[in-house]
C-alpha cells in the first residue's frame, strides 16, 4: 500500500494500492479494450455522462475540498477555487463533445468531393501532479472523454486520494469501466508500460521539463502524440505607471497560492528602480497579513510545502541567494511552525546570475530584482529556457501590445494575477510546454484529422 500523509502534521489520511506490473497492464488492456465502442458513442452520450458526474461532483463539493485540505495542504478557500476550475473543464467539455466539427474542401477533380472528419486519436493515458489534484484531473479525463477517447490516469503518489474519489464519482455518473481507469504505483514502472505499449496513442503529463524530456524520449519508439506542460520560470514585471496597490495586490495572490507550489506562479519580480522601494513595502505589508498555519480552515493562510525535499530546496535557493547578496526584508528561513512550513520571504538585491533567477522555487519567495528600461526588462524576461507565463502590470497601452508581441511566453497577463479559465488556451512555449490544454484547441490535441476522397460521384 502507498500511505498518503497530511503535509501539515505528518498524520495519515489513507492508503491506496501500489499496483504490480501485471496490474498496470491489465488496466492498459481494459482501458484499450473499451476504446472502440466509446469512440463510437455520440457526442451528446458522452455530453450527458461528462455532465452527470459533473453534477455529483457539484452536490459534494465539501467532502473533496476537506480531503485536499488533507492529502495536499492547501486551505479550504483554495481547494474550493480549485475544485470550481476543475468543474469548470467538465462542465465545457461536455459541451465541446458536440462541436468537434469537421470541412468540407472545395473539391479538385470535377467528379469527386473532400471531406475532413476529426476522430478521437485513441486510447491514452495521463500523468497528474501533486499541486493541482482536482482540476489537473478533471482538465485531461474530460477533454479526452469529450473527444471521444478513453483514458489511462496516473495520479501522484502524495495526493492520489482526490482522484480516487473523482474516479468513484465517475463510475457512479456512469461513466464504465475501461473508459476511465487509474493505476498508482512506482512512476518509473508505469510511465514505461505506458510509453511502451504501441496501443497507447497518447500522452498527457504535467510536471518537471526534466521528466518531460524523459517520456518524450520514451515515447519516440511508439510516435506517440503528446501534451505537455511543464516547468515555469514566469516573469511578473512592473512599470512605474502601473497602479501598485492592484499590481502588490495580484502580486501576492498568484505567488502565495498553494505556498508558491504551482507551474504559472510568479518566479522573478521585476520592478522599475524609481517605484522598487515604495512597492516593496507594499508587498511586505500584504504579506505579513496573512497567517501560516495548516489548511482546513475557512480563511486564506500560508500552507505546508509538500514534503521534505521541497522545503529543503526552498531553504537552499534563499540561502544561497543571501551568501551572493541578496537581503531578505522578511522571512529568509523554515517557519517556526517546523514540519513543512517555511516562512513567507521577500529577497530584494538579488541578481540575474544567482540560481533562484534559473530555478522554479516552487516554494513562498518572492525575488525581486530592479530594472531600468521597457527593452531591457523584455531581454531579462526572454533570458530563460522555460516560456510558459508573463505577468505585466502597466497603463501603457502601446506598451501592453509591445509585451505581449515581444515576450516569449505562451501566456501573457496583463494587469492582472488570474491565468486561468476552461475556454482559454493554457500553454507555453520553449521547455514549458507541447500542445494546449482547455478552449477549443484542448480538444484538438485528442483527435486527428482524416481526409476522405469520395470520387466516381459525377
């Protein structure tokens, strides 16, 4: 069995099989098995099952929340703001299973006409992280359910009881068997049964660009097609025109979501040098509000990081950064709470060249560093190999369409610290990301394009 421990006291929350290879392959076997009578289900069948288990999901969405609470650590307001977004993917794929359309071409032989249909790639299977155990979830089963495929889910092993119980609720919507499975277990093992097997048409992971590299390796053998999204370094950048109470504001909300353990947080702040002092205060001020405890609470607090090698990565980056020169006007050490907690911190004199310039924290740090100029920031921004998020807090219109041009990230925020909706486009560019998750073009990464040549008709 695979203990699942609460990061806020180390206490156990439950249990969940660590499934042998055999396991595994029977899982692939069902999962490939239920594909060709799903596939060929309606689209307005799959729309009803996708939206009645959205509906029980709906009805119960406090045992999950409290359960998130548990198993991941992060507090009530954000497990409900999670489970909402993940909704969110359900509730649209449904709808989107009867808008996957197809052409017709203007036909180049007098006696023929070109047809285009779109069917659903095949079975597949996904990988999900730790930091986002409900909407991760929610976003790949429904977009591949949607489109007509059939599924393979390998949840974390730190936070796998959330999607058990997705799965439960799958299953009592009506959702069979096969269409929906879930194997947890030894990662190595499983992503290469599932790499491996030529059945699996396939893959959707979230995670480090270090692991991505790895199955996309694996995958090579099979040409399998791919989703990834991966590591972030985003820039959240602020110019001496913008409002500072909004930009200090989404600032602290993006960076302080679940601790600072999310893909699009803010990595590097960038503050022109004539508002840097005055904003900085700012921040600090709207920091030191809010508390740091454990989870299951209604308030918005200051969590655990997930497990011990988080917090001692956190603890390397500040530290080092302090030997290079940059000063922590608050926090800059583990919290006095001890466990997993470590205290929300504010590095300023940091420098392009320190490590935590390259690394993505995944912790409560924010670095800030000064800039100058609107060229110079953009070249400080572009200067990594991740491309996933850029914030810019700025009145300047002609500058908010430079940014957006210019920065090279797949995502670019403008005065404003939300990224995320189910019909919008989530995705980078360079390391940090293949294909796009939720819009309409989530969809079209779960299905191929066929061309059909219907002649002999004149």
């Amino acid at each position: 069995m695979i203990d699942v421990l609460n990061p806020a006291d180390g206490t156990l929350v439950g249990q969940v099989e660590h499934h042998s290879e055999a396991q595994v392959r029977a899982a692939i076997d069902r999962t490939c098995a239920a594909f060709p009578a799903w596939s060929r289900t309606l689209a307005r069948e799959r729309s009803a099952l996708l939206r009645a288990w959205f509906d029980l999901v709906s009805a119960d969405k406090t045992a999950f929340a409290e359960l998130m609470c548990r198993e991941n650590g992060k507090c009530m307001s954000e497990a409900f703001g999670e489970i909402d977004y993940g909704l969110g993917f359900v509730e649209w794929y449904a709808e989107e299973a009867k808008r996957v359309y197809g052409d017709t071409i203007p036909t180049h032989a007098k006696d023929a006409a070109v047809i285009v249909t779109k069917e659903p790639v095949g079975p597949v299977a996904s990988i999900t992280p730790w930091n986002f155990p409900f909407m991760m979830i929610t976003r790949k089963v429904a977009t591949a359910l949607a489109a007509g495929c059939t599924i393979l889910l390998k949840p974390a092993e730190e936070t796998p009881l959330t999607a058990y119980k997705l799965l439960e609720y799958a299953r009592r919507a009506g959702i069979p068997e096969g269409v929906f499975e879930m194997v947890t277990g030894d990662p190595v093992q499983i992503g290469k049964l599932i790499t491996d097997d030529p059945r699996i048409r396939k893959i959707s992971f979230t995670g480090s660009t270090a692991v991505g590299k790895l199955l996309a390796a694996q995958c090579a053998g099979t040409l399998k097609k791919m989703t990834m999204e991966l590591g972030g370094n985003a820039p959240f950048i602020v110019f001496d025109d913008a409002d500072l109470d909004e930009a200090a504001k989404a600032l602290v909300s993006a960076k302080l979501r679940n601790s600072g353990q999310v893909c699009i947080s803010p990595n590097r702040v960038y503050v022109q040098a004539s508002i840097h002092d005055a904003f900085v205060q700012r921040v600090k001020a709207l920091v030191e509000a809010i508390p740091v405890d454990q989870g299951l609470q209604d308030r918005f607090v200051v969590g655990p990081l997930i497990n011990r090698a988080a917090i001692d990565k956190v603890g390397k980056l500040v530290d080092d950064s302090r030997e290079r020169g940059a000063k922590a006007v608050l926090g800059g050490h583990a919290h006095a709470k001890g466990g997993l907690f470590y205290a929300p911190t504010i590095l300023v004199d940091v420098a392009d060249d320190m490590p935590i310039a390259s690394t993505e924290i995944f912790g409560p740090v924010f670095p800030i560093y000064r800039f100058s100029t609107e060229a110079e920031v953009i070249a400080r921004s572009n200067d990594s190999e991740y491309g996933l998020v850029a914030y810019a807090f700025t009145r300047d219109l002609g500058r908010s369409f430079r940014l957006s041009r210019n920065i090279e990230a797949g995502m670019v925020i403008l005065n404003s610290g939300s990224v995320g909706t189910a019909s919008v486009p989530f995705g980078g560019v360079k390391q940090s990301d293949y294909g796009r998750e939720g819009s309409h073009h989530g969809i079209e990464e779960y299905v191929h394009v066929k061309y059909t040549l219907m002649a002999g008709l004149a």
